[in-house]
C-alpha cells in the first residue's frame, strides 16, 4: 500500500523559535509555569522541540539539567514527534480482569509495533496507559485523545490503519 | 420533548455521541423539536449509554442505547428499564456526594443551584473561620483519597499556620486502578468541587485553589475548565459570592505519573519539578505549595464538603459506623457484571456489595479475588468477603480501603502474574527517591519470575523483599506495593508454589 497517498496531513508545524518565545510568555508570572509550558510547547509541536530548551531554561532560570529531568520524570512528554494516530492501551488491573493482556497483545502484533513504537509508516504509536478511568466498562483504550470502551483488537485498528 | 444523555467519558467510550446524532436525526426527520440535556452519569456504567426521557415529571431509563434504538424510541415501542431512580442499583444508595450527578448538566450554574448547589458556600460564608472547621470536624469527614485522614484536623492545622500566603490543592490526579469517581464527579457536577475548595479557601484563609488533574482524563480537564470559566463570570470565584473575601482557582494537568497522587510529590510537579516524593515532616499543611501552607484534599473528600455545610454536619455523621462517617462512593470494575459507582453510608459488607449488588461477574464465572483501593491495594479472595466497608475494618483485614475502587476478578486471574504486576508497575512508577522501592521494586519482578520458575526457595526472598519495602519506602507507592503481593501470596498459596510435580 502507497502509504504516503493515504496518510492525513501532517497537522504540527516545524519548530519557530518565535512560536517558542509566544508560548512561553503565556505563562510568565504563574505560579510553577513549566508543566504548563511544556504541554502548550508539545501541543503546538507534537513533542518538546530541543530548540524550545535554552529558551526554557532562560525564562525559569533553571539549568538544561534541571530540565532534562523533569522533561525525561514525566511519561507524557516527547522528544521526538508521534505517528500521525496515537493509540493508548489501558494496561491496569481492571482493564486485565476482562482481557486488556490479550487486547493489547493482538493490537500491537497487527501493527507489528512493540510499546512506545510507532509503525514504520509513521501512520500509529501505540503507548501503554495505566488507568482511563474506565474500570467498568473495559478494556479501554483511547484514540487520538477520544475514550473508547469495551475496546475489541479489530475495530481499534481498523479505526487507526483501515 | 425533553432527553437526557450523559456526557461522561464513560458513556462516550460506549458511543453516547452516536446516539445524541442518531437521536437528533430522526427527530428531524420527524420534524419533532426535542431538547438534548447532556448531563454526568447515574453511574451505572453497564447501562450506557443510557438515555433518560421525561415522561409526566419523572426521568424513565432505556440503556443501554443503541443509535438504531432511535426510531423505536419516538414510536414509543423501545422497552425501557422504568424510572432511573426505582432502578434498586440506583435506590439502594445513600447519595449525598454524588446527589446531582447524572441529574444536572454539569456546566448549568442555575441547574446546579436549583439542586441545591451554593447553599453551603452561603452558609460558611455567615461563619467564622474556625466555626467552618469545627463543622467539618464534627460530620467526621476522612480524607478520601485512600489515607483516611481527618480533613477537619487538617484544615485547622492550615488555618491557624501563620502565613501571608496559604493554598488548597484538590489532589484529581486519581491513577488507581478501578477507580473513577473522581473523574464521574468532575465530569458530572464540577462546581461542587468548587464550592467545595472555596469553603475550604474561606476556612483556612487561602486565596487561591489548584485542581492538579490527571492528564488521562481529557474529558474531566475540558469540563473542570470551563466550570472555572462559569463560576468565575458568575462571581463564585474571585470576591466570593460578593463577600469580599477571595478565592480563585485554576486547573493544572499532570504529565502521566502515577507518583504524583502522592501529595507531596504533587506539590512538586505542580511547582515545575520532577514529581519526587518529599521527606515529612515538615506537613504539606504547614510547607506545602512553594513552601507555603497547603490544603491538599483529594476531589471527593472536598466535593463532599457542600453537602455537610448545605444539610449540616450532623446529617452527614449520621451516616456510616464506628469512626467512617459518612458515605463512600465505591466503584465496582473488572470482571464484574453490574458495574459502577455505588455510593453508600460505611458498614455493608464486602461480598454483599460485590455478589449482591453487583452480581458478580460479567462472564458468568466465579469469584476468585477482589483487589480493593488501586494497584496498592490488598486482594481478598472470597473467604474474607465478610469484611465490613470501612477504613478500621480494611485496616484489621490486611488490606486498605484506599479510593474505594473494587476491581473483580473471575476464576481465570493468574494471581501470580497479578502479584507479578504489582511490581512491574511500582518500577515503571518509582519516583526513584527511596532505594527500596527503586530497586526492590525491579527485584521483585525478577524474584516472582523465579518462582514461576520453580525456585521453591524464592518464596522467602519475596516476603523479606516486600518486608524491606513496606518498612522502608517514604511513601505509599513503595511501601503500599507489598499489600498486593503479600495478599495474593497468602491466600492463593498453590499458585506460588514450585510445580515440580508437573516438571516430574
């Protein structure tokens, strides 16, 4: 399959430095303004741009080090952007009791992809999640920032990679 | 023609928004005009996507909606499940928190007031400091985030701490496993959150509010949002209600650390760090947020605070037994067949609340184990399913109360490979600060691995590892991660067992 003729447009601009610079100001004066920061900075660029850190570290007063770790402390946070579809799975007990382990087992062997990999054709990452909330109505799963429920291998990736 | 559809994240995972479109669609292929209320869920979760139409002044129930359901639904000929609230699930309860959820569209102030909302904010705002924290005190009201503290206690500890500067951080960064009604509450009633945190914030004296929310719950975030808008435009927040006295709020996302429900590694992400658990004393209460004192409450223990100021503390006490006063709101998950939040007064028994209420299992199978209070939390298998709901009754049983979050399991739970995962998850969680937790967490993994294995001799390993953890870890991640493997170790003893004979 060609796959560049399939795939959706790619929505995240290349990193500007004065993007950054915008972002950042939003968020002077807050009390603890990095978390904030951070998620408006991979919002706008699908991940934290490495260009993004001396400007960081210039605004908080904090060393690159002191970044790298809460960058690095957090599994939220990306260095590098994500497949165009970003698949979690519900890994939590609950999720478990009714089959999450095989879910997610079929999913990430259609896609061929382990944990935190994204297919070659750039199309899907698939992540673990540990817990949506959704205890009693899984396994779960979420697509793309939307919840799904009582989630069956097939229509999950039909979803993401018809 | 009026009808209701919840917009909570668990009725949309089951394809509530298939089902406002299919039911708008036929309604205008009717040419019916009807009005669509999105409201927070009744929280019987096997139901949704349930859709409730006001039939002679009372809501009546079909659910769980398909969109095909549409058409038999305007003909009058889709078999319904009667009125919601004779639903026994739903009558049985003792809804106090969770009175308005699933009632109200969660962003209409004047719904939420008709409902009784903001008559405990008034209320505490006619009394002085320390007589609001009497109050709290005296409905017995516990944290109910997992530890069980008394909020009252904590409240005045803040409130007469000298500082020019003072904080409530509502903690809504709910990872447990099987676990949700934080999100329900947030997602279903958000401004008795806020009332909540600004009676708190007139107590204690503290100006300003934290909501730290999960970054998994993008539903919660959205909603929790613009009720800050609302309540801000209405004059709930900023000068309260006109009082003169201030408080304002903002909700914060959390980054995807399960650690960071731990308050005071949650003091730190929400102050721009790595979420790394802190040493106490000193008390959050007394150094908490930038190292002023800190109000941290979980959601529902503050969601809870409007209704003991509304119909007074001696109301609220009434309910529950020995020193859990009150209600809880207990969330059945996993295998189970009847799924949901149930929120009742303290005392009913474990197995009542799981076979009885709940019916089981959703396959039909027995019940091995139910894990109660999250992924630290202690499993007990069907011989202690006399245990009182209750944090004393939990406590004595070897297990922890927690978030109330019961995840059921049927007979084909691998306990093993559950106790395994007990593990593996305290290692990917581990803030890294406490050796025994960091290190005994990756160990613990490796000894449960040679157990499977056959090494009958690992088995002591494990307990003295588990021993070195739960003694020596700051906080409850490390510390807690014990409960689970301990618990599946004791009671399911054959399936830790060395399979020699199977080798022979």
């Amino acid at each position: 399959m060609p796959a560049s003729q399939t795939l959706p447009p790619d929505t995240h601009a290349d990193p500007d430095l004065g993007e950054v610079e915008a972002i950042l100001a939003l968020h002077s004066g807050r009390e603890g303004p990095l978390l904030p920061m951070l998620h408006d900075l991979q919002e706008a660029f699908g991940h934290v741009p490495a260009v993004a850190h001396a400007p960081i570290c210039a605004a908080l007063n904090i060393t690159r080090a002191e970044l790298h770790g809460v960058i690095s402390f957090y599994h939220d946070f990306r260095n590098a952007p994500t497949g165009r579809h970003v698949v979690k799975i519900c890994r939590s007990e609950a999720c478990q009791a009714v089959g999450a382990e095989a879910l997610s087992g079929r999913v990430l062997g259609m896609l061929g992809v382990g944990w935190g990999e994204t297919t070659p054709d750039g199309r899907v990452t698939v992540e673990p999640v540990y817990c949506l909330g959704l205890c009693a109505c899984g396994p779960a799963a979420m697509v793309d920032g939307a919840v799904r429920g009582r989630v069956r291998a097939e229509a999950l990736v039909a979803e993401v990679a018809p | 023609m009026k009808i209701y559809v919840p917009r909570d994240a668990a009725a949309k995972a089951l394809g509530a928004e298939d089902v406002v479109r299919a039911i708008m669609a036929e309604a205008g292929a009717r040419g019916l005009s009807v009005e669509i209320v999105r409201t927070g869920t009744r929280g019987m979760i096997w139901l949704e996507p349930l859709v409730e139409v006001e039939q002679g002044g009372v809501r009546h129930g079909y659910g769980p909606f398909a969109p095909t359901d549409a058409a038999a639904l305007f003909d009058g000929s889709l078999e319904g499940l009667g009125p919601v609230e004779e639903i026994p699930f739903f009558a049985r309860q003792d809804r106090l928190t969770f009175a308005r959820v699933g009632r109200i569209d969660p962003l209409d102030l004047a719904d939420y007031e008709a409902h009784g909302g903001l008559v405990g904010l008034r209320r505490a705002l006619g009394m002085d400091a320390a007589a609001v924290v009497e109050e709290v005190k005296d409905s017995g009201l516990r944290g109910r985030g997992g530890a069980g503290f008394p909020t009252g206690i904590k409240w005045e500890t803040v409130r007469t701490a000298p500082s020019p500067r003072k904080y409530i951080v509502c903690n809504a960064d709910e990872g447990d496993s099987g676990t949700f009604a934080d999100r329900m509450l947030m997602e279903g009633d958000p401004f008795t959150l806020i009332e909540g945190m600004a009676i708190a914030g007139i107590a204690v004296g503290a100006e300003q509010g934290y909501v730290y929310l999960r970054s998994e719950y993008p539903d919660a975030i959205e909603v929790m949002q613009r009720a800050v808008e609302i309540a801000r435009d209405a004059g709930v927040l900023g000068d309260v209600l006109g009082s003169g006295r201030t408080f304002d709020m903002e909700v914060r996302v959390g980054a995807g650390a399960y650690v960071c429900g731990e308050e005071t590694s949650l003091l730190n992400s929400l102050e721009g760090k790595r979420g790394v658990v802190r040493a106490k004393p000193p008390l959050p209460a007394l150094e908490g947020f930038l190292g002023r004192p800190t109000v941290v409450n979980n959601v529902i223990s503050l969601a809870t605070v409007p209704v003991i100021f509304e119909k007074g503390a001696a109301h609220y006490a009434a309910f529950g037994q020995g020193r859990s006063r009150g209600t809880m709101p207990f969330q059945i998950a996993g295998n189970v067949k009847h799924g949901g939040l149930f929120e009742t007064a303290f005392g009913m028994s474990l197995g009542q609340l799981v076979e009885d209420v709940c019916g089981g299992t959703a396959s039909g199978r027995p019940v091995k184990a139910v894990q109660v209070g999250g992924p630290l939390g202690a499993y007990f298998g069907t011989a202690k399913f006399d245990t009182a709901l209750g944090y004393e009754e939990f406590d004595g049983a070897g297990g922890l109360i927690g978030h109330a979050g019961v995840v059921i399991f049927d007979d084909t739970a691998d306990m093993l490979g559950l106790a395994r995962f007990a593990m593996e998850f305290c290692a990917i969680e581990s803030c890294g600060k406490c050796t025994p937790c960091r290190i005994g967490a990756v160990r613990g993994v490796e000894t449960l691995d040679r157990i499977r294995a056959g090494d009958g001799a690992a088995t002591e390993l494990l307990i003295d590892l588990c021993d070195t953890m739960k003694d020596g870890s700051l906080c409850a991640l490390g510390g807690f991660t014990p409960y689970p493997v301990m618990s599946a170790l004791r009671q399911f003893p054959e399936e830790f067992a060395p399979a020699r004979e199977a080798a022979e």
